[in-house]
C-alpha cells in the first residue's frame, strides 16, 4: 500500500510519517518512509528515499538567486521533468517494503495543483490511499471546518484515489471536540455573514460524503489514534477495488 499525507504547511505530515511508520514498524511490518518535499529543513523520520538527494530548495536558493516560493516551484519543476527516474529510485529504495508512507511538500499546492501529484501517483505501483490532515490549529468558527474538509475532495479529484480524513494534533484538544464539532455543523452558519451562508450550502451538499467517511483524530506526539488511521487506510485500499 502506498500512503501519501496531504495537508496544509505545518498540519503535521512530517511527524505524522515518522509516528506512523514507527507504529506500524512496532508490529515487524516493513514500512519505507518517503520524502518528497525538497525544502525539508530536517525531518522527523529517517527516509529510505529523500527527494533531496536529487533536488533540494536551499541549494536553487542559493544557485539561482530565488526567494524561497521561487525556489520551491523552481524545484517542483525540476523534480517533475525528471519524474520517471525519481520513480524509478524510489522503487529501488522502497523494493520489499509493504507499506510505503510518503510526506509530500511542505505547501500542499505544490503537489496537488500542478503535475506533481497526479503523475506521481499514476506512476506508482499498488494501492494509493491519500491521507487529508486537517489541523485542528486552523479552526476558529464552523465554516473553516468545511473549508478545510474541501481539501479532502480536492485531493480525490486531482489524484483519483482513496481517501481518508484525519485532523492532527489531537492531543491539543479534548475528546469529545470532534463530535461537538459535527454537531455544529447541522446548525445554522447565520452569525458568519456570506462566508457561512456559503459554507452551510457546501456543507449540506457534502454531507453524504460526510456520512461514508468519519475525521479520525491522531496524535503523532502521544501515538495516539494510528490503529484507526491503520484500519480506515486498510478499508479504503479495500473499497477502491485494486487488488494489485
Ligand atoms: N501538539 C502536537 N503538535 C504536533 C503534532 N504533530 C506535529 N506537531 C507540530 O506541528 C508542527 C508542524 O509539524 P510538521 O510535521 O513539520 O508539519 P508539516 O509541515 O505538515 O510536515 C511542528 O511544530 C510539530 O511539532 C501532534 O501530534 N501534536
Ligand atoms: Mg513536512
């Protein structure tokens, strides 16, 4: 299986790759750790391939006289043109492993709206299940929520696969926050002005999709919430119907 997190710049993939891959390595799975963010400063998780080694942020930075949003898109394209042997590394890398984690870039754009993602992910071998972090840090009313949950269906229409929902950092709030939540979500969105007179027209359109696919809440500090995580990748991988 190959998981990809997906989230906005420090919603936690990079912890979450590590406590994941240890998790699931605590029970003799042999898990390989990606990183494909080539402006990764240091990483929590030691990588069988680092996109690094082939491009790296600080490096154009400093050759071509960029800033660093330059340089990020600068290295995006230079990973893109030189996609099929990236693959073909990675594969090296990983060979044998049963469970492939990858971290993607720091800004999520840069892997879901250009060329990146969707190539990258036509070009791996198995199951695909994306994994959407929504952090909790980035909710302040009802309609960030459906906001954030947008993103989940931005990553099923860019990279057509499977995926799962899971809000980060659980340990920074309590454990009935994410039913509260839900809760709220069915009432009215009047107090927000025209953002949530659109926000509760979104969020009654997308409430079927709300129903089939629940957030799981994961703490990559505590461990907490991996064997869920663990069994929604499983179900996912399952549904999609792929069984190479
Ligand atoms: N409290 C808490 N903080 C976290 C957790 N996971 C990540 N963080 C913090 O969130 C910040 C961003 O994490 P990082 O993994 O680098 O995010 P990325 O940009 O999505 O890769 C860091 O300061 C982490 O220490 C968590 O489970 N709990
Ligand atoms: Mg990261």
């Amino acid at each position: 299986v190959n998981v990809i997190i997906i989230g906005p710049a420090g919603s936690g993939k990079s912890t979450l790759t590590q406590a994941f891959s240890r998790w699931l390595k605590k029970d003799g799975m042999h898990v390989c750790c990606v990183n494909l963010d080539p402006g990764a400063e240091c990483l929590p998780h030691a990588s069988c391939f680092d996109i690094r080694g082939i491009v790296r942020v600080d490096k154009i930075m400093a050759k071509e006289g960029l800033g660093p949003n330059g340089a990020l898109m600068r290295a995006a394209e230079l990973v893109e043109a030189r996609l099929e042997e990236v693959v073909e590394a990675m594969d090296r890398a990983c060979e044998g492993s049963e469970y492939r984690i990858i971290d993607t870039p720091g800004q999520m754009e840069v892997f879901l709206y250009r060329d990146l993602g969707p190539r990258l992910v036509s070009s791996l071998d198995g199951r695909v299940v994306a994994v959407s972090l929504i952090d909790p840090g980035l909710i302040r009313r009802r309609s960030d929520l459906v906001a954030l949950r947008l993103t989940a269906l931005m990553v099923e229409l860019r990279l057509g696969v499977a995926v799962v929902e899971a809000m980060s950092k659980s340990d920074s709030f309590g454990s009935d926050y994410l039913e509260r939540l839900e809760k709220d979500l069915a009432g009215s969105f009047r107090d927000e002005g025209l953002s949530g007179e659109l926000a509760q027209r979104l969020e009654a359109a997308l409430s079927p999709v709300r129903r089939r696919r629940r957030i799981i809440p994961v703490s990559a500090t505590e461990g907490a919430g991996m064997d869920e995580l663990y069994k929604a990748i499983g179900e996912s991988a399952c549904a999609c119907g792929d069984q190479t």
